[in-house]
C-alpha cells in the first residue's frame, strides 16, 4: 500500500510520496524505525491507515512511534482533513518540536503551530499540554476571575508567594516550609483537589498546615493576576467542566487529536483531552503502559489501561518491533516486565542481532563499583575508540553520581550531569525576567517586589513595608497603591522620585515591547535600568562580570528568536514559553547531546533517550526499587519502580550491565545491602527466596 494524497483549500497543496507500508527493511534508522525513507511495518502502517474512531497504539521502547504519529498526521492531511483541525499534544517542548520538523519535512516545508504568519498555510497545531492549556484560558480566564494576560509563576515566584502566606498565617519555618507547602498544593491540584476540599483530603499534621495556607495561596495568585504550572491544567479542566459554551467552543476546533506518552497524563490531562474529543470522537492515543513511571507526579497508568473501557468502539494496534536494541538486552527487558501484573501482554522483538549478553557484577562497595565502571569506559574510550557520547550511567536516586563524577575528573573522561542550574535561573537573568512580566501584567506583586529597587532606586525596604502593609490594608496590588497619590503623599522624596521613575519605564519601554522589536526593547530596559553598572558594582572578578553581562545578552538573543519564530507573537508569549521550558529538561539534554562526554543521569531523566553502551548502578533493594516503595508494600508501588528499570535497561542500544554494592556507606558506617529483587526477576530465578512475585498468565492482552 502506498499513500499518495492532495490536499487542497485555497491557501495549501500537499503531496505526500514514498510512505510504502509493504514489507520490513533490513536495516534500521536513526529515528527508531524500519529505514528506506518512509518504510513503515505491518503493525505501524495499520495505525497510519487507521483514520477514524478512538484508537489506542501501544507502542514500546524503540518501535518508532514518533514515525507514526507524524505519518499518521500527513495521512489525515492527504485525506483531506485540513491541517489546523488536527490537534497533536505532547508532554515536552522538544518533543513538540521534533514533531512539527517531521511533519514539515513530510509536508514539503517547516512545520509549526497553526499560523507562523498571515502569509503562510495552516499547520497541524502541534504543543504541550500546558501549552495549549495556555491558550484556552488566555481566550477565557476571564471566566475564572483572572486577567488574559495572566502572569505563570515559575518556582522562584512560587517560593515568594508561600512565604508571604506561612508569615501571614504565623506559622514557623520548622513547622512548613514554602518548598513542602507547595509540593503539597501541587499534589492536590494534580488530583484536581481544590481548597475548599483540602483540609479533607490531608492525612499528616503537615498537610493540615498546608490545607490552611491553599486559599491563601491561590487568593494570592488571583489578586496577582498570576497562575502556576499547575494551574493552567486545573483551571483548564475547570473550565471546560463548568462552562459549557467554552467546551463547546474549544472541542470544535478540532476534528483530529492525538496524544502522544498518554500512560503520562494525570487527571486534569485525561479530563481535558476527553471533553475536548468527546464530540467527534476522533481521538489517537499513543504510549506504553510499561513505560509510565511518573506517578509521583500525578501519572495514572489506568488511563492507558482502561482507553478500551473509555472508548468501546476503540481500535487497539501493538507496536512490538524493536528497532533500538540487541536481543539479548530485549529479552532481558521481557522477562522483568512480566511480573507485572496489571499490563498489555506485548512483548518486544528484536530487529538487531542477538549481541553480546548484559552482565551483572557484584562489588565489595560503591567504591569500588565507581573505580571499575570508570575505569571500563575510559579503556574502551582508549583501546576501541569509542567516543565518550556512547555511554550513560544510570541511577536511581540523585545522591548516587558523587563518586562517579569524583572517578570521571581522576581519569580526565568528560561527562555531563543533568540537573544543574538551568540558565533562566541565573540571579541577573530573572531580574530581566521580573521587569518584563510586571510591565507585562503590572499587578504581578512578586516581579514588581523583585525589581522596585534593583538596581537601587531610592525605594528602601522600609518605603517598600509601608507600601506592601497599605496594599495589604487595602486588599489591593502593591502597584496600584504606588499611582494612588493619597498612598505615597508621606513617603520620602528619594522614595516618591523611584516610583515616577518605574512608571516611566512601565511607559516606555511597554510602548517599545508593542511597537517594535522586543529584543531592542529588551536592550533598552537594560540601558534604562542601569544594569550592567549594577552588575559592576556587584561583582569584582572582571570574568564573572563579563560572564553575568553575556547572559544579559542572551536574553535579547532568546527574544529575537521568539519573535523570528511567531512573527506575531508578544511579550506575553515569550514569558509563557520561558516558563513552560523551565519545567522540563528538554533544554538541558539538548546542551548535553552537543558534548562528547559520558551521561551520567537518573533513570526518569533518561526516558526517551538511547546510548550504545549503558551502565545501570545500585541495582539492590532501597535503591532501585527505591525504599518508599519497599516500605509502602503496595504492588503498584513496586510495580511503577519495576517499570522504571524497564526504561533503564531499553535505553541500551549494544552492551548492558548492571552492578550492585554489596555494602554502602549510611550514616558513616558500611552496612549490607540486599541484591534487588528485580536482578532475581529480570535473570527468570524468581524461585530465589528473595524474588518478589511470579508472572501472571492473566495479563490484558
């Protein structure tokens, strides 16, 4: 069978050629698939064919389903459904990304969101999922009591507002801290629990504290014009749960959705997708329910397991040709995720040879297994020229690469470790960043806070108490006390001259933001501010100044960017894509993949990434499955951390091993570790006294 199709509306024509679905090539492609172009498999070609209806493609490690959610968006095209009425949601920017350049390469030009400019044809709407919730509620937040030109807090922003809310509630720090307050908050809203609901829903004395701080917080945000990440999904379901006519209005936007990672999406995720395809229908799901590993924040693998209860007429299509890994590693792969119970009974197949078999090794502790792992990867960089790329070692928790990177720098083996600062988290940058959203949206209290004396404007902190405990009194934002002359008629003169110098800039340069570039804009608030004297003055190393003031530059350089990308994009626009970029680690792989170093990364961070050779470290019991899992008893605990060394081992393209310590230090002193019970499963000697359950032939098939 062969896809050739037009279609046309007066503004786009589309061929699509060379999507042959017969046969298997015998050689695999980089992007996790049959190769010769457009080759497709049986299995991946049948879920490309299939055009209508609710359909569930199970997809598992390394059997291209990036090939086939683009194919099958060209596909609907081809039929004739026009592109910008097919909605394609992802769960990161870079996922988001690599699909729009897919389809734009099958489409014959760049893909993108619905319209780039005037000029140019509609595209597949392809993002996020807070994204797109992003632009539901900036067409109807009004509807919730928030500004369109609401303000998305980002962590910092969030720890600000917590605090204010623990010193208004006279709690002391010992008792919460605004990182447990909202890591509480957070959970509640991603079980789309309100605060009116919370004090029903906390367990510890911890949670109760919290329950009362909640409506502080969102009453706080509200008056701020503010939403976190969080928010844009709760307030979308709330939304679209309340108001009908919205519903409505955006379910009809769309004849086409497809979900891309759906054993990832929690329950506001799996409401809005639901409410939006309920009308047509026409709703594609992909994802593997043996991959879904982020329960702790909110992923439920029962929307995945239950798609075929949600949607009777559902087709279900298995993809199990594995085009990534030896089979060897695959069959290793198999036999652990078998003892999970509640699952599809797919098994991968190998498209690769059989290669060499993983390996297990025992050390006396977790020194010596950084020695003799380091050691191994650098004689293979130095006798068989591999490149240091080609490894990843893998870990369960963020404590465990300290010795491993002490190794690496001993052996002068580059490596990079995901997690460090993210660059929009540098001091100077968000100084930018809280000028822009308070010109942006002027009652954001927590961006104006940072910047009314940064650099120093003669607004002291004893001007800004007095202003923050009128505005307090008033039940208003701090900005709108500063332009009430009543408010600031006893401030002091220096105090009074600083705020007619911030509403000049609100002035100024938010005329420049419409007017013109905003990366000049941008260049001018850092004129108009005197910053980079500031940055002089703060900082005496010439180097780490010229460093800070580079990064200021990068900031108009990310602003240019934005602007070339959505030529009719604002302010608001940019800030809401700095802040959905913050909340994943898209960015920072990126930036790792351009160096030939040695990964060294969690297993969650490594979901979705492959390396030829892999390494899996601290495989014993209170590490991986992780102790909280050992200790809570519950199988889908257990399960979930058995799914999270699944990921681990199908990262591994060549070669696997995995080691275990059989003592680690804890509290100063070496103590015994138990070998993990997933090592007895993933060999099939389950029979060992320490294995943890047998596979069950009652798997959903």
């Amino acid at each position: 069978m062969a896809l050739a199709g037009r279609y046309t509306n007066g503004c786009v024509s589309v061929t699509l050629r060379g999507m042959s679905t017969q046969g298997r090539p015998k050689s695999e492609s980089p992007s996790g698939g049959p190769s010769g172009g457009a080759g497709l498999n049986p299995a991946q070609s049948e879920a490309v064919a299939t055009l209508a209806g609710p359909l569930l493609v199970l997809a598992g490690a390394g059997t291209g389903k990036t090939r086939v959610v683009t194919f099958r968006i060209a596909n609907l095209i081809a039929h004739g459904t026009p592109p910008d009425r097919i909605l394609a949601v992802t769960f990161t920017n870079k996922a988001a990304g690599e699909m729009k350049e897919r389809i734009g390469h099958l489409l014959g030009g760049s893909g993108g969101t619905r319209r780039a400019s005037r000029d140019k044809p509609p595209t597949p709407v392809i993002g996020t999922f807070h994204s797109h919730c992003v632009g539901i509620l900036r067409r109807h937040a009004k509807r919730l009591g928030y500004p369109a030109k609401f303000t998305i807090y980002d962590r910092g922003d969030q720890e600000s507002l917590a605090r204010a809310v623990l010193r208004d509630l006279r709690l002391p720090g010992t008792a919460l801290s605004p990182a447990d307050m909202l890591m509480i908050i957070g959970n509640w809203k991603n079980a789309s629990i309100m605060p009116a609901a919370a004090s029903g829903a906390a367990r510890t004395d911890k949670e109760h504290l919290a329950a009362a701080g909640y409506r502080r917080y969102q009453e706080g945000l509200k008056i701020r014009g503010a939403m976190d990440f969080d928010d844009l999904l709760l307030n979308t379901e709330l939304l679209l749960g309340q108001e009908a006519d919205v519903l409505r209005e955006e379910s009809s936007r769309f004849d086409h959705v497809l979900v891309d990672e759906y054993q990832d999406t929690n329950g506001s995720q799996y409401r809005i997708i639901r409410g939006i395809a309920l009308s047509h229908r026409n709703l594609c799901v992909v994802g593997d329910d043996d991959q879904s590993i982020y329960g702790w924040r909110g992923a439920d693998v029962t929307h995945i397991l239950n798609f075929r209860k949600d949607w009777p007429e559902a087709k279900v299509i298995q993809l199990e040709a594995n085009y990534r890994s030896t089979g060897s590693i695959l069959r290793m792969a198999n036999t652990l995720i078998a003892y999970n119970t509640d699952r599809y009974g797919k098994t991968l197949r190998p498209h690769l040879p059989e290669g060499p078999r993983p390996r297990i090794l025992q050390f006396k502790d977790e020194l010596e297994e950084s020695k003799v792992v380091v050691a191994e990867i650098a004689r293979l960089i130095e006798q068989q020229h591999r490149q240091p790329r080609d490894f990843a070692i893998l870990f369960r928790t963020n404590e465990q690469p300290r010795l491993f990177e002490v190794e690496l720098r001993k052996a002068r083996v580059p490596y990079v470790l995901l997690g460090s600062q993210s660059f929009f988290d540098r001091r100077e940058i968000r100084d930018i960043l809280a000028y822009l959203k308070w010109i942006d949206q002027p009652d954001d209290e927590i961006s104006l806070l940072r910047v009314i004396n940064t650099p120093p404007r003669g607004l002291g902190p004893q001007s800004v108490k007095l202003l923050i405990d009128r505005a307090v009194g008033r039940g208003e934002p701090v900005w709108r006390v500063m332009n009430d002359p009543s408010a600031i008629q006893d401030l002091s003169p220096a105090s009074r001259r600083g705020i007619e110098d911030l509403r000049a800039i609100l002035r100024d340069i938010g005329e420049a933001l419409t007017r013109g570039p905003m990366a000049e804009a941008t260049q001018s608030l850092i004129s108009r501010t005197r910053y980079i004297e500031e940055l002089n003055r703060l900082y005496d190393e010439p180097q780490e100044r010229e460093t800070r003031v580079a990064s200021l530059g990068e900031v108009t350089n990310a602003i240019a960017a934005y602007q070339q990308r959505n030529p009719e994009g604002d302010l608001g626009g940019f800030l809401s894509e700095i802040a959905l970029a913050g909340k994943e680690m898209g960015s920072e792989k990126d930036k790792a993949a351009a160096k030939n170093a040695v990964w060294l990364l969690t297993m969650h961070a490594a979901k979705g990434l492959e390396f030829p050779i892999v390494y899996m470290v601290g495989m014993e019991d209170g590490l991986l499955p992780h102790s909280r899992a050992v200790k809570s008893g519950l199988e889908k605990d257990i399960a979930e951390e058995r799914r999270l060394c699944y990921v681990g081992i199908t990262r591994a393209q060549e070669n696997l091993t995995l080691s275990m310590a059989l003592t680690r230090m804890k509290w100063g002193k070496p103590r015994p570790t138990t070998p993990s019970r997933f090592l007895y499963e993933l060999t099939g000697k389950s029979d060992n006294p320490n294995r943890y359950r047998k596979p069950s032939s009652g798997q959903r098939g």
